[in-house]
C-alpha cells in the first residue's frame, strides 16, 4: 500500500488519535474491572473526543450499554484546557504536560458529572474513568445516541427551558458549579426529559471567569430557544437571579 493512502486515512487518524497503546491499556482495565465485556466501536466523533459504545452482559438478563468518552490526546488542544484546570483546588499539583492534563480532564468530566448527579439533575450516570477513558451512561438505544436538543422540535419547550434554566440555578447555588459549554448541542433528549452533558469544562464559581461563562451559558440556551420557539427571556434577568 502507497504509504501516502494509509498517511491520509481516516483509520489512520482513529487509530492515532484514539485507539494508541495508552487508550486500549485503559479500555483493558476497565473491562478487567468488570465494568463491560465488550467495546463495540465509535458512535459520534467530537472535536476533542470519541463515543464508543460498550456492552456488558448480565446473566440471562438484558446486556447493559454503556458510553465510553475516549478523549484523543495527541489531537486535543490541551493549552485551551489549562485555564479551566488551574487555579481549581480539586487540580492543584497537576504536571503540566500534554497527557496529565488530558487525563484530568477525563477526571474533571467524572467529578462535575457526580456534583450534577448528586443534585438529582439529568445527567448520564458516571461509572469510572481511567487515563483518557470515562465510563457513563448510555443515553439513547439501538446504538443511536439520543438527538440533541438543536436535533428536534419539542412539544413543550417553555419545560425544557425551565428545567435548563433550574439546572443552571441549582449547579450554581448548591454545588457551586457553572457548566461552561452549555448549549443545545450539549443537551440530549432522552426519554421526554433534558438530559445535560459534556461537563468537562465545568468550573466552580470561584473561578475568575465563572460569571462570564455563566452568562455565555445562559445566553447560548436563551438564543436557541428565542430562534426555534419564539421564547423571550432576558439574559441578565436569568443570570441576575442565578446569581442573586
Ligand atoms: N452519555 C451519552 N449517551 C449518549 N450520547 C452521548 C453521551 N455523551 C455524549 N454523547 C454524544 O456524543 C457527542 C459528543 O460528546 P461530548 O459533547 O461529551 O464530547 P465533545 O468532545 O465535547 O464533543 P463536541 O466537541 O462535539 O461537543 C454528544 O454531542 C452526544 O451526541
Ligand atoms: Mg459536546
């Protein structure tokens, strides 16, 4: 094979930027842990991550399907991740280099999603996370993930504000928590309820740029629901009350 084919390939790039010796070491582990049996393959690509999905067999009973977020390391823009990590307590002393910041991210992403958990908010399930591997709840069947919120047109779509609108208020309020990536791509609708995800970026509300990104949270929910619903509510109003 012309080595130029197999440089441009697409199961080239899955294979570096994902399945590397490190990933498939984690991915072992956690199996090994008896957290799935078996590891079926990508179902969406993100920017900075891929969604496997993974199965593990209950005895005479239905399989449990689970999500694996794989974040790439060779292809994530790890600078861009710093700002969210130091200056956070739950971080402090964490090297600087390329792997331990993409693999505490991974972390980040667990323990935002236990703080959301803990609230009885919508979220996937965390389970476990090793290196660049979490492990959550599955949200979708038939090994389609669940659409997004900008996928559909929603029958009630003053609910699902609202209750993105609470959500925002109890992180903030009760975990100290600003998701800081929501929007109607970050939103999955699961069995007639608002489902949040992506929680990596998330920072505690001390963070110097916590009510910024507050707001850009709340403005990027507004804004989808102004566009597709014809919803008026005023930024500052919704942020001014979150924050009181
Ligand atoms: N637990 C889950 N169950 C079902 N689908 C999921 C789950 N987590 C993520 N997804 C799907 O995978 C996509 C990418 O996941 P996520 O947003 O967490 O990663 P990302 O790397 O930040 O992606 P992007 O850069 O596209 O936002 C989501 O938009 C959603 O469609
Ligand atoms: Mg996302």
């Amino acid at each position: 094979m012309a080595e130029d084919i197999w440089e441009d390939s697409e199961a080239r790039k899955n294979v570096e930027n994902v399945f590397n010796r490190e990933t498939i070491e984690a991915l072992f582990d956690l199996s090994e842990d008896g957290h799935f049996d078996v590891l079926h393959g990508i179902v969406k690509d993100g920017k900075e991550s891929r969604l496997c999905i993974a199965e593990k067999f209950n005895r005479g009973e239905q399989s449990n399907f689970i999500a694996a977020k794989i974040y790439a390391v060779e292809a994530s823009n790890y600078q861009n991740m710093q700002q969210y990590l130091f200056g956070d307590p739950r971080f402090e002393g964490i090297k600087h280099n390329r792997r331990s910041i993409i693999f505490n991210w991974c972390r980040k992403e667990f323990k935002n999603l236990k703080k959301a958990e803990s609230l009885g908010l919508n979220v996937p399930s965390p389970i476990a996370f090793e290196k660049n591997v979490l492990l959550m709840e599955f949200l979708g069947e038939d090994f389609r993930p669940a659409p997004r919120l900008n996928e559909l047109e929603l029958e009630n779509p003053e609910t699902a504000l609202d209750y993105l609108v609470d959500a925002m208020d109890r992180l903030w309020n009760e975990e100290k928590l600003v998701h800081g990536d929501l929007s109607a791509f970050n939103t999955l609708i699961w069995q007639s309820q608002v489902y949040l995800i992506d929680f990596s970026q998330a920072v505690l509300t001390h963070h110097p740029q916590a009510e910024e990104l507050l707001e850009r949270d709340v403005e990027n929910v507004l804004n989808h629901f102004r566009k597709t619903y014809d919803i008026e509510r005023g930024t500052d109003d919704v942020v001014e009350t979150i924050t009181g």
